[in-house]
C-alpha cells in the first residue's frame, strides 16, 4: 500500500506505457491527486472499491488522435497553465500584454484547483509556461523544463485564532492543520523549524487532510472555528486575516521565512514559485520566452505598484471579495529574480531541504540546470 507521496513511484510506470497500456494500483482510499495527475497526462482510471480498505485503481494511457488546427498563422500556439493561485494577479496583467498577443496565439489558460493535474501536462509536454512551486522542479529533473525566474517569496504562515502565539513553542498541545500528507515538504519543513529550534517534535500534534489536505479546505476550516492553529499560503492566508480583521476575532501569525532566518542567519528571502518553460520552447523559439520573461516582469512591477487595480483585475479569477484579494497583495512578496542570482538562492535551498531529509533529490549540475536558460 502506497503511504507516501506517490508522485515519484508511479511517474516512471507511466512514462514507460505505450498508448492503450495500463496497471493497477492497490490503496486503501481512493487517490484523488493522483488520478489528477495521472489524467494530466492522458490516462483514464476506473475505480473499483473492494472492500473498506481496499480500492483498486485501473489506469489506462489513452490513444488520442493528433489534432490538425484548421487555423493557419504564423504566430505559434502556447498553452499556459497554473496550480498556484497566488499568482493569478501576474498572470491576469500578463494577459493583457499587446506585445505578448502580437507574439504568441494563447489557446488555452488552463487553471488548477489540484495540482498533480498541472504536474501531468507538464510532464505529457501539454503545457507550454507553468506557474509552479519550486520545490516542484525536484521532481522534474528528468523532463525536459526551464524554470528560470522565481517571483513569489515567503508564502508560508502558521494562523492561530483564539490565542496568541509568539513562537513555535506556543503551539505546543495545539492540533496543527497542514496542507497535503504527512511526508510532503510542508509538513517536513515544518518539523524542520520545531526541531531546529531546540523544541521535540513528539510534543506537537498534526492532522493532514482525509488523505490529502487542501489549502482553501484548511482555511474554511479555520474560518469556521474547526481548526484554531493552521499552515496556510498566500493567497488563503490574507484571506483569513482580512476576515478575521473585520470580525475582530483575535488571531497571531507565525511567518515561516522569519523562523527559517532565525535558523539560517543571512538567508533571506524564501523563495516559493516561478515559471517553468517547456524546453522545445526555449530551443526553438527563444525569442517568444524572451518576450514573456520581459512582460512578467513588467507585469510584477505593475501589481506591485498597482495593487487596488490588480485586486480589480483578478478577483473573479481568484473567486474571492476584492477587499480580500487587496489584503493578500499586501502581504505577498512578488520579486522577480533569475540567473546567477536565482542559481545561487536555490542551490541554497535546495542544499538545506536535502541535508534534512525535506525532500529527496541529488544537488547537481542537472538539477541545477533547469533554472539556467
């Protein structure tokens, strides 16, 4: 049985399948983020439920006709996809690029509630520009991707309502809400700060979902008065607190990059998401990558400076009150940073998440050669 981020063990089955193949997979509830995912990447699965403990999975890789466009132009064609609903304000002012329309046809903005689905198209090559976590390009070191610029930073808080915490000590005997499963890098960080911190991890309690927990679940959670003491992102986490603001509901916030430096003098900055290119884009049309790096940029500058008009822009997309949204762009950290400078903060990291056991990988040229283009 599967108890463990399934990502890594069932990626190489997939990619070895031809069209019309298939296998099976044997857990004890239905796993959802991984026919997501699995979907993304053009396999079927039919679920079939044993027993009380036992679900069995059948997936198939689908046989899909190539599609001719009866449209002839000659501007190619991109698909832009995102699972990070933090930079929806980027991208919505991305949208509206006329260099960026003059350059590419946009035929689909694909939007994620679930992010193993954006993990499959990247991996099937469906998705032309991802907006993504970083720590997602640990798991893409064998695909052919870029991901040359990080622009959103310190995006993780610990929440607590009805009492006041000043550290992490204080959420000892409390149950911490955390996003995704136990052994995925939000809970490991996490016991990362308590336990480099002096404090014994076994004194604190975590509950991580039924199997998977979900960002806007926890923060509904916590909303309600179920959950007092959570780990929320950007945007949820301004959501919360500018709720919370006008009910005159007591709260304290724990920010993970000011414990992280605590820890690791002089870090700064952590760094959270960026884009990630398909790698045939970047060869063959390095031009059209050069025009989209240049109008993210302006448009980070742009909600940076704008951010009343930038919460106007993309509330709808965000599905949230544009008073809300004005709270989440004033407390999130968008800065646009790529090469040597990108190079160094991630390898960085990435050596610090490795050396204590946050996410499994090997800190290498071919690693590190996904963030240079």
């Amino acid at each position: 049985m599967m108890q463990q981020d399934p990502f890594d063990i069932i990626i190489k089955k997939a990619y070895s399948l031809n069209p019309g193949e298939g296998f099976v997979l044997v857990q004890t509830f239905v796993p959802t983020p991984l026919i997501n995912m699995l979907d993304g990447m053009g396999f079927d699965a039919k679920v079939e439920e044993v027993g009380p403990y036992e679900v069995k999975v059948y997936f198939t890789r689908r046989i899909e006709e190539e599609i001719n466009d009866s449209e002839v132009s000659d501007k190619p064609t991109i698909t832009i996809q995102s699972a990070t609903p933090v930079g929806y304000p980027i991208i919505m002012r991305l949208l509206q690029s006329k260099r960026l329309k003059q350059t590419v046809n946009i035929k689909e903005l694909k939007i994620w509630e679930e992010t193993e689905k954006h993990l499959g198209w990247i991996i099937n090559k469906k998705a032309d520009i991802s907006f993504s976590a970083l720590i997602t390009a640990a798991k893409l070191r064998e695909a052919d991707v870029k991901m040359p610029v990080v622009f959103v930073w310190d995006n993780f808080t610990i929440l607590t309502r009805g009492y006041k915490a000043k550290s992490l000590e204080d959420l000892r005997g409390r149950k911490i809400h955390i996003p995704l499963f136990e052994d995925a890098p939000p809970a490991k960080i996490t016991k990362y700060l308590i336990e480099a911190k002096g404090l014994n991890v076994e004194d604190f309690e975590f509950t991580f979902g039924n199997p998977f927990g979900r960002p806007k679940q926890i923060m509904m959670d916590f909303l309600s008065g179920k959950a007092d003491t959570v780990l929320l992102r950007e945007p949820e986490a301004g959501f919360v607190v500018k709720v919370l603001e006008e009910s005159n509901i007591e709260y304290s916030e724990l920010s993970y990059g000011e414990i992280w430096n605590e820890i690791n003098d002089g870090f700064g900055l952590l760094p959270n998401a960026g884009v990630v290119f398909k790698g045939e884009l970047v060869r063959e049309y390095p031009e059209i990558v050069k025009v989209v790096l240049e109008e993210l940029e302006e448009a980070i500058n742009w909600v940076n400076e704008n951010k009343k008009e930038a919460a106007k822009l993309s509330f709808d997309m965000m599905r949230a009150p544009i008073k809300n949204v004005e709270k989440f762009l004033e407390r999130v950290t968008f800065k646009y940073v790529s090469g040597e400078e990108l190079q160094e903060k991630v390898y960085k990291f990435y050596d610090i998440l490795i050396k204590n056991d946050i996410i499994n990988a090997t800190l290498d040229d071919e690693l590190m050669k996904i963030f240079k283009i």
